[in-house]
C-alpha cells in the first residue's frame, strides 16, 4: 500500500449523532419527523441525495431541497464549531498511516464547507495531501468516483490504497474502487452483513496497526 484514504464523518470525526440532530431539527421544520432509525437509512449519503432520498418520499412545500441542504450545511457548521469531537483511535489510525509511510488524503460525503471545519475543530489543517468532497463528483458514495479522484490527486493507482470506512455506502465505494478498505461500523452495526464486503472489520480505529495499513 501506498497511500491511506480516510473518510470523515464517523472515523475522524464523531458527528453522525451531531448529523441525526441536524437531520432531525432541519426536517422537522419543513414538517418531517424522523425518527432515529431513519436517520440511519441515509448515513453515508451526501446531503443534496439524503435530501433528495427523504423529498421524493415525502415532499414538502415551501423550501426547495437546495435551500434545505444549506440550512442542513450551517446546522452542522454550528454543531461542529460547539460540539464537535475526534472519535476515539481517529489519531492513533492516523499515526499508524505515517509510521507505515503511506500518502494521507481524506475522502467524504460531506460538503467542503464541513471539511474546513473538521479540521479546524480537531487541529488536523495540513494533515492530509489530499482532501475530496463527494459533492464534487456527479454522484456520491457507493459510487466510487471520490475515492478514485483522491487516488488520482496523490498519484498512487487504486490498487495502492486502503480506505477507512464507517459506512456502508463507502465500503462499497471502496470495493468498486479497487481498493483494500477497513470498515470500523457503528458498534450497533458491527455484525450487520452490509460490512461483509470489507476486507477487516474492526471494533475500535485505534486497533489499527501500521502493519495492517502496509
């Protein structure tokens, strides 16, 4: 392996219940409740799709889904600025990539907007060579085109990355990608079969190694 590719919600950053929250205030204000479990249907997705996913179920009048998904965008800016935390083992995994002398990059759903804030918020500006947002590409995970992208950017072939993955859709990225991918599920999801395509599964990032990454 040449290079490690990181997402970021859920493996850098512990936001996806920063993310229900968002979901759950920003829906509910156009007149959809979700519940927790709904919340979850969509993790993994960019927020223009997630928006889509729920409006084509449900349709709202009022705010276009443009509009909602930048209200859903400065929620979460908010929830980062005050509340945002790395999760637990992110900086190990990320030690564990430069003591194995991998290229670093970051590929998210996220808007670009959030990835200047993860990284402000956790002290990881300069950290990675690369950093993509999905919303760049014409679709998002488990479309693989923003982990080939990151690939592209640090010159290493597909086949020379490992990507560290919380969720489904992006191990499924990662797979269509050509790449080795370690998935660290949600704990409630560790023995969910959607994970079953990675190629380690793990409880915990910071039971990676630089062996396993090499």
């Amino acid at each position: 392996m040449k290079a490690a590719i990181f997402d970021m919600d859920g493996i850098l950053i512990d936001s996806e219940p920063l993310w229900r929250q968002a979901e759950r205030q920003v829906f509910a204000a156009v007149g959809l409740e979700l519940s927790e479990a709904e919340c979850e249907r969509t993790m993994g997705l960019r927020s223009d799709e997630v928006i889509r996913y729920w409006y084509e179920r449900a349709p709202w009048p009022g705010p276009t889904p443009d509009e909602v998904d930048d209200r859903l965008t400065a929620r979460m800016q908010e929830l980062i600025a005050e509340h945002g935390e790395a999760m637990p083992g992110a900086r190990q995994a990320l030690a564990a990539a430069r003591a194995a002398g991998l290229k670093l990059a970051l590929a998210t759903s996220s808007r670009p907007e959030l990835i200047g804030a993860v990284l402000a918020r956790l002290g990881l500006v300069g950290t990675f060579e690369v950093a993509r947002s999905a919303v760049d590409e014409a679709r998002g995970k488990p479309d693989p085109a923003v982990f080939l992208r990151a690939a592209r950017e640090l010159g290493v072939a597909p086949a020379e990355c490992v990507v560290i993955e919380d969720s489904k859709a992006g191990v499924d990225a990662a797979r269509a990608a050509g790449m080795r991918v370690i998935a660290v599920p949600p704990e409630h999801l560790h023995d969910d079969p959607g994970y079953d395509a990675a190629d380690l599964k793990l409880r915990s990032l910071g039971e990676i190694t630089s062996a396993m990454l090499s």
